[in-house]
DNA sequence: CGATGCGTTGATAACTTTCAAATTTAGTGG
DNA sequence: CCACTAAATTTGAAAGTTATCAACGCATCG
C-alpha cells in the first residue's frame, strides 16, 4: 500500500472568473423541458446554464456546495482521489442527471466535465427556499436523494462482483442510462472506467477483449461498444 | 460464478402476529432522549417499541415499506442476498441509528436483529405527513438520508482497498460508533463482518490475527477487540 | 514526421479465495 | 453444573483472480 503515483489525471483548471460567480448566461429551456417534473423545471427556471471545456473541474471535493448541477449535454464524473493516490470515481452524469447536491458545507467529492459539457447551476440556498414554502419541491428533493443513494447502494453491489461481472454491469448499465439500441457510446476513457469499477485499465481490456471473442460485445473503436449478445450478457452479470 | 452455497444465514422467522401489525406496546422515551433532534423526539412520541430476538427478520426486501426503524437497544444488520447466493450486508445500526427509511414503495435490503433488539417503529406515512407541515420536520428527513448516503459512499471507499485496509477501517468505525474506549464489543459474527467488507470469514480472521501478531490489536474473545495501537491503525486504514 | 497519450497484450507477482481440517466457543439436556 | 453436540472461528495448503511491470500498436496533433 501507499504504493501509486500520485495522480493520473490532469485537470486543466478553468479560468477562475469563468469557473466562480456564474455569470447570466443563456437560460436554458429547451429540450429536457419536455413533461419533466417540477423540481427539473424549476432549475431550468431559476438556473443559470453554463459549459465547462473536456477534463475541466466543476467544483472541487470539499469546496463549498452552493451550487446544484444539472447536465444538458455532455457528461461528468465525480471523483476522490485516495491516501494512496488511486482515484475513486464515483459516478458518472449524463444529460438529465442532477449532482452536486450536498448535505453539508463542502461537497463529497470533485467533479470534471469528462467531455465539453453544458450544465445548469441552481444556488442550492434558493433550491432549499423554494422546497420549504413547497411541497412538492420538498418531496421531489427528497426523491433525488433517495435516487442518488439507490445508485451508490447499486455500485457498492457492484463492487463485490467479479472483474467480468462489473464490467457487463456496467455496458449494460450505460446502455440503459444512455437509452442506447445495440450500440453504446461510451464517454469516458478506460482510466475512468476501471476507477468507477476498482479495477485496472489492463483488466477492464482484458475483459472487453475476452468478451468480444466470447461474442458478447464488439467493440469497433474504444469508445463505441456493440452489444451483440444481451441475454449472454445478462447471464455474465451476476 | 454460481458457485457458493445459497444461504449461510438462518433467520429465524419471528411469530407472524407480532411482526406485522406492531400492537401498541411500551412507549418509548427513556436513555435515548437526552437533548436529540426534533425527529427522533417524534418518532419516540409517535412510535412504538418492539423487540426482535436475536436473527430473527425486521423486514424483508421488496416488503412494502411501511414502516421506519430507530434502534433503542441491540443493533441491526441490512442485506441482499445476491443471485449466485452470497449476501451482502449493507450497514449495521447501532443504538440511536435509523433504519429502514425508503423513498420507493418496497425495502432495498432485509433487515435482521443482530442481538436481541428493541426498535421503535413509526408509519412512514405518519413521519411525511409530519414532514409536509413542518419544516425542520422535513429538513432533518434530509439531513438523515444525506447521512445515509454519506454512509453508503464511505462503504464505495471501503470495498476498493486491500482486505487489511477493510479491516482496519471497519475497527476504527466501530470503535467510534460505539463510543469505545480501547475496547470494542462487536455485536456481529466474522460472517457479517466478511460479508460488509466483501470478503471472506477466512480472509477477516487470518487479518485479524496477522493485526494482533504485530502488536495492532488484541483479540481476547472474537467478540472483543483491544485497540492497542490506534495510530499504527490509522496508518494502516489507507 | 516525431512526440504524446491511450489502449492492448504478455509475463510474472501479489493477494484473496477455496477447500480441508483442527480448535475453540456456545448452546442444550440431563 | 457438567457433558455433549453443534456452531463459529482459526489455521494450513493450493488454486484462482487481479495487479503490476513492461512492451507494443495506434491514432492524434503540432
């Protein structure tokens, strides 16, 4: 132990007068909009829409949690760095998604754009203004939570499986989240894939590779992986 | 995979008639009501005690959620088990801990009484109604479901370090949870304690020995740890 | 065109599990 | 309270899985 190299990312930081005091930008009210629920279309009424270049930070682990995020396009990962210096992501967010939430001062973990991404910041005070006179609001805000700690309670189980079994779980889990057909898209590297799965990038290889000679998958260029056999796959994920 | 045997744990079913329907029994307001939160102050006005013998079922996976837990006495395990038959235990709850709470309609987990434990119970329904009208009522809902999520992260963490890292931090949590001196009583079997660090019982015993053979720990009873060295621990801990 | 980063593949080492058996502890009935 | 039985824990040896170290290929970009 305490054996890694220190980092293996590298986040460019974003200029500071762009990454602070989001400035009004464009209100964003277009495509999510569609028969969303009251808290998704409160954000969108209240926020301010943002972008952050690929491999930029979003906020910093343990910086003040004043704001809550919201993707419209592009996608983010949350991530610790350990003692030892491995790092530890913790979930990816797609279009729709909400994160930075948090229930103390400072937030859990960091965030970065894994590609250029565009978000809609809400101040979490107005958030939780709006939730006291309301509800609904309340309720929904709740609901998240309650959507945040299924997902975590998710990767946990994730984390006992086999190398394979994280890995089909997790095709089959962006798959879905990415309402994909056959073919998944993938937008984060490998490096981000075995640090969400507690695994190596050699491994994650590895597996994808013995899965496509298995016939489960093809995977025609790194990012893009087809999925040949779901119901193979399915047996494959624990 | 597919490969272990389907259950390790016999949980005895407690009687039918007094696990539903909780009949109004002791009202609780005793030890733990020292200077708490308004929440926990209501749930001990609106609730109602109940023990579980040792093993024995609090509630089972997908069995509506009805009701939330806050243990007085004892302390509690949640699981699942998974599809090739191993369990995963997901937390344990110590005296003063709520447990149960859920956001969907049926239970995430089973839950079982590790020892001989006495609960409070309150509707759920009763505790959102509450909630609506009452605004620190509603925050302190918040509050506990962030603490659980904090909880189930910090368990994300756990499950990527080495077995002696697993083991070294679960000592450490335990002995703060429970207020121990050098001391820590465990409440659970090496069986739940390898099942919450995804390991085996093999795995956590020969740590544990290894722990004491360098002068780490004392294990005087395998319930019974003696924290002879905290900061070798803390170094240790990853 | 060379440098650079990312991904893949190979060989070996480290760690954890599995299988087996011994030992200790706890529970039960007399 | 003691003896007996079952359960829990520990220990050992071997096998299996994943990490580590190293090298190579490929694509991108200046």
């Amino acid at each position: 132990m305490f054996s890694q190299p220190a980092v293996r990312t590298d986040p460019i930081r974003y200029p500071v007068s762009t990454r602070t005091a989001p400035p009004a930008q464009s209100r964003a009210s277009d495509d999510l909009s569609r028969g969303v629920n009251p808290l998704t279309r409160a954000m969108q009424m209240m926020g301010t829409a943002m972008s952050f270049p690929r491999n930029t930070e979003i906020f910093g682990e343990n910086e003040p949690a004043d704001y809550v995020y919201q993707v419209i396009s592009g996608s983010v990962r949350t991530y610790k760095i350990l003692n030892d210096g491995r790092r530890q992501v913790a979930g990816f967010y797609l279009p729709g998604d909400i994160f930075g939430l948090e229930f103390a001062e400072g937030h859990t973990f960091s965030a970065e754009a894994i590609a250029d991404t565009k978000a809609i910041l809400v101040k979490r005070s107005a958030l939780m203004a709006l939730a006291t006179g309301n509800a609904t609001i309340s309720r929904e805000l709740l609901a998240i939570t309650g959507r945040e700690l299924r997902r975590v309670q998710d990767h946990v189980l994730l984390l006992v499986k086999s190398a394979q079994e994280r890995v089909v779980t997790f095709l089959l889990e962006m798959a879905e989240r990415a309402r994909a057909g056959i073919t998944v898209e993938l937008p984060m590297s490998r490096q981000d894939i075995a640090d969400y799965l507690g695994l190596t990038i050699e491994t994650v290889s590895r597996t994808l590779t013995g899965l496509e000679s298995a016939a489960a998958i093809e995977v025609p260029t790194s990012r893009r992986i087809v999925l040949r056999n779901r119901s193979a796959l399915r047996q494959l994920n624990g």
